[in-house]
C-alpha cells in the first residue's frame, strides 16, 4: 500500500512541475523549447560543452 501511494505522489509531483513548466512558458518567464540551446562560449568559438551532444550522436551512429 505504501509503494502505492509513492508512486501517486510522484506521479502528482511530475505532472505539477511539467503544469508549471507549461505555465512559466506560456507568460514568457521561460522560453527553452522554442530557442533551443544557447551557445556556451561569448566569442562565437565551440566550447568543449558544446560539442558533447553531437559527440554522443556521432558514437550512437557509429555503432549501427
């Protein structure tokens, strides 16, 4: 019984954050999902970060 009220409550604590997500996106408090990721280095160079998601997708594409 108790594993099941765990899991409501993380499920209800899931569900409110993406409800407030939606909300903040909405009012123009955050806005990740329509800009995508900001560069990481000011001089327009490639950070070492910046390269770490194409890095892995080009590992995932070697391996098929």
């Amino acid at each position: 019984m108790e594993i099941l009220v765990a899991l409501g409550f993380a499920a209800a604590v899931v569900l409110l954050a993406d409800r407030l997500l939606l909300a903040l996106e909405r009012r123009g408090h955050v806005n990740w999902r329509r800009t995508g990721r900001r560069p990481v280095a000011g001089d327009g160079e490639l950070s070492e970060f910046s390269e770490l998601p194409r890095g892995l997708d080009r590992l995932l594409e070697d391996s098929r």
